[in-house]
RNA sequence: GCGCCCGUAGCUCAAUUGGAUAGAGUAUUGGACUUCGAAUCCAAGGGUUACAGGUUCGAUUCCUGUCGGGCGCACCA
C-alpha cells in the first residue's frame, strides 16, 4: 500500500492496511513467498504543498502576515507541526525566502508525520517488510534511468516539448506524459520507475492496494509492466472501495479538504483493532462499506466479531472446566470417531475439511472477506452443536457430595430433569466425550487458525 | 459524451467463479438458563436476483440494450 506522509492515515487507508495485510498472509498461508511493501509517496506536489501549510503556520505563529495556500491543508495538525519547526528552528526561517523554507518545513513535517504512519500502523497491528521511499527513486536518478530504457526501445516518445510513454501500445486509450515541458516529472515517472525496481526483484505478481478511485489509473500501469517484457497479469491491483462511518444510523460527514476526517488512530482507540480489522475484511474491497462505529464496539450477539471470537472463548472455558474435572483432553488419533454420527457433528467435520479449500480459494482471488464469512458459519455451526449436546459429563454425585448440601439438591433436581435429559446423559460414555472434546479442539484450532490468518486475536478469556 | 465498478429479503451483505429448492446477519414476533460460558440457541414470516432480450441441458454469475447509483476521464497525486 502507499500513502503522502501529509497527514495522519484515515479510515479508508486503514481498510486498505486491513485489506493488504491479510491478502499478504492469506498467500503465505498457501505457500507463497510473500513480501510486504509501503510506498512512501515523499516526492512531488503533495509534499511540497505540505510544506507551503506549514510554513504558513509557522508564519503564522511569529505573528507573521500570510496568506494561506487557497489548496494546502487545513487540519489542526499543520499548527502542531508548525509549532514543532518554530522550536527547532527559531524564527531563522522568516530570513529565508519561501523557496527555501517551504522545503524545510516539508521535510520536517512529512518525517513527523511519517513517524506517525508508522506509529499507526504497529498499533493496529500490520507490519512491513520495506518501507520504500518515492523520494529515493530520484535521488538515484531511476526516474531518468527508467525513460531513457523506455526511450531506446521507443516506448517513450518527445512531442510538444514533454516526454509520452506510449502506453496506448498495450491498450491505454492514450500516450501519457511523463516528463512535463517544464523537465519534471509526473507522478507516474516515478511509479514506473517502481514498478520496474519491484520486477528487477524477481517477484512473480506484484499486488497494489489502491483506492477505488484510482481504478482509470490500471491500464497505465498494466502497461507499465507490459513495456518491461512481463505478463499483464503480473499485476494485480486490489481496488478498496470508500468506507462510510457512521454512529448508529447517523452518517459522519467528512471532508478532507476543511481537515475534518475520522483518523484510523482515532477509530481503533474508539472499537478496538480487532473490531476495526474485521468490518474492514467483511465486504469485497469492491463493495462500499458501511462502518457502524457503534456496533463495532457493542459487545453484544449482533456484533459479529464477538460472536466469532467468543465462540474462541467458550471453546477454552470447555477444555479449563475439563481440565478441572481431570476429563483428559484427547487427540484425534486416539479417539473412536465413528461415534460421530450426529448431522451436527459430521457438519461440523465437513466445515472443517473446507477450511483449507476456503484459504486457498480466498488467496488467490484476493478476497478475504470469504475468510470472514467462513469464520461466522464456523462459529454458528459450533454455538448450534453445542447448545444441543453435551460433552462433558455432568458433575458427579460423588464430587458434588463433598458439600453435602449441593448433594441433596442434584437429587431432586435429576428427577425433575426430563427423560431426554436423562437420555442424553446416559448415552454419554467416556469414548463419546472423548471423541467430542477431540472434535471441539480441531474447531478451536481451525477458528483460531482463521483469525490468526485475519491478523485478529484469538482470545482465551473476554 | 467515453470508460470502470455496482444493483440480490425492510436494512447490510453472501452465493464454492456457469450448477440442484438463492443463503447469513440485522430488524420484527414467539420461545429456551439451577448443569460444559445465554456475548448463546430454537422457531416464524420476509425474494419475479433493477428491467427487457440473448447464449446454455442449466444464468445472481456470461453477452446486448434500458433504467438507477458510485467513481474516473490532468503536462495533480
């Protein structure tokens, strides 16, 4: 995934996090030898109009005139930077003409805010292997290097004073500039030049993560990939669609324009990562996604989180009871599971011999809100199962009666309990318990497993 | 105007990539705790899969058109 280092990370990056690192996961699950990678979007104009709020600001803070860039950024957190340059660098800066202290400012703040990104994102649990850097693509001159290549081989094209990669060669609707009249660079210069660094690494498939937004942007690249001699489908781009928070049934308006938006910070505090990671991967990336901050974080039987990871919780109840009772937990290779016979119980099995069938399927379709479905059905099939059987043998006689009043009540109370409860009891033999708590542990394993895959906790206790 | 994505139960969404009677959650209504976790379970109602054609033994899925929604269409990123 990738982001300007211009501000904090909003909810949307927060569902395309989500959304990478568990495809990320998912492939290595299915044996691939999977790479995590951020692009740091530290170059161009979005910087350096970072770097015009700022100075502004810090302006600003000197009791200095300004007058605020008509389209920099309005969030509170430009004043906080600009605070941050004004204690470090004093008032020198107001010396310095604008081209000058922009820059600076820039630099300071997008390393801050960086910092930030990266802070974010280890608290919501989703890590990196490279942090790279579009910044250092120019400095090594790559950007030049990767149209001059493309150039040789007539890819790249001069007309009316700019460069053209000629992308309408693989099917782009047209020819796109990439070095502007003025001798910049566009953007895409340098995701070309990326993505040429990315396939020189060897890699099979490259994955992007983008906004949905970005969708007309896909024939470019897949261009991109085609002029440096590799298959079109070694790219695959995942496009997150926007998410609409909401409190309830109230929507919560933003704009990021005015600096109003929801920060991914703020709704993980807010419900939890676990919470949050899970409404992120329960829709297609494709669909639009209602995020309701107040269901998110009900810990109630309509939160779908919960229902999963409680089924998690009351699975290990189960085992600490039995363990208490010196009920042995046994494996599966020890117990009769002919006994198994049950509807719910050879459903429980079936389910269980799809998982692997589900995490491969959901790899390679870049979809893991399957993942997140099988989890729920999973966890109902269990709750179902469990509700009408038991697995462990009711409290013995013996054991109760070493307080002798609770003695006296189980005996009225087994006769008041009706005959199918008594049925029930009767056909439960030790092999019979021994073969569900087995079955039960393959279900806890498989349930954690899932949301481990999902980058959730699989708690013991909630 | 052109392009991409989408349209499935009141609402939010699934449907093993073309397979059998289209499934969940939620909401509504009614029921189940003195025992292994009720953050749970059971039951009921709720559908012309936007519409119209076409391909196929078979279509929510593929093709064409219409309507409706979202997003793109920069020498911005």
């Amino acid at each position: 995934m990738s982001a300007n280092p211009t501000g904090p990370l909003h909810v949307g990056h927060g569902r395309g996090a989500a959304m990478g690192q568990a495809i990320a996961s998912l492939l290595s699950a299915s044996g691939f030898d999977v790479s995590r990678e951020f692009y740091i979007n530290d170059a161009g104009r979005q910087l350096q109009l970072l770097g015009r709020s700022v100075y502004a600001r810090y302006r600003e803070y000197w009791g200095k005139e300004v007058a605020f860039p008509e389209d920099g950024y309005h969030g509170d957190y430009i004043r906080a930077l600009a605070e941050t340059v004004a204690l470090t660098h004093g008032q020198a800066l107001l010396e310095n003409p604008p081209e000058l202290a922009e820059p600076v400012c820039a630099q300071v703040a997008s390393q801050i805010l960086l910092d930030r990104i990266k802070d974010d994102l280890a608290t919501f649990g989703v890590q990196f292997e490279t942090w790279f850097s579009e910044a250092s693509l120019h400095d090594k001159g790559l950007v030049q290097a990767t149209l001059d290549e493309l150039r040789e081989r007539d890819l790249v094209k001069e007309k009316d004073g700019a460069w053209w990669f000629r992308s309408s060669v693989f099917g782009d609707e047209k020819d796109r500039v990439v070095k502007k009249q003025d001798g910049s660079y566009t953007y895409l210069a340098a995701d070309m030049a990326y993505h040429r660094d990315k396939l020189a690494r060897k890699f099979d498939t490259l994955i992007n993560i983008w906004g949905a937004d970005h969708h007309g942007y896909i024939p470019r690249m897949e261009a991109t990939v085609q002029a440096f001699g590799h298959e079109k489908e070694s790219l695959r781009v995942v496009l997150v669609q926007m998410v609409n928070l909401l409190r309830g049934t109230q929507k919560i308006e933003m704009s990021k324009r005015a600096g109003e938006f929801v920060t991914l910070r703020e709704v993980v505090e807010e419900v939890g990562s676990d919470a949050a990671k899970f409404f992120f991967l329960m829709r297609r990336a494709d669909s639009h996604l209602d995020f309701d901050l107040e269901l998110a974080k009900r810990q109630s039987s309509d939160n779908p989180v919960y229902y999963v990871q409680y089924a998690h919780a009351r699975l290990a109840s189960v085992f600490r009871t039995a363990h208490e009772r010196q009920v042995p937990l046994p494996s599966i290779q020890d117990v009769d599971q002919t006994l198994l016979l049950q509807e719910e119980e050879l459903g429980l099995i079936k389910m269980l011999a799809q998982y692997p069938l589900i995490i491969e399927a959901s790899a390679l379709a870049l979809e893991p809100h399957r993942v997140t479905f099988y989890l729920q059905e999973l966890a109902a099939q269990f709750h179902s199962y469990y509700n009408k059987n038991r697995v462990l043998p009711l409290m013995d006689k013996a054991v109760k009666s070493e307080d002798g009043s609770q003695g006296l009540q189980m005996e009225t109370n087994e006769k008041a309990l009706g005959a199918e409860h008594l049925s029930v009891h009767a056909s439960l033999t030790p092999a019979l318990t021994a073969a569900r708590l087995a079955l039960l542990q393959q279900v806890q394993t498989v349930l954690r497993n899932g949301l481990t895959v999902l980058g959730l906790s699989a708690p013991e206790k909630m």
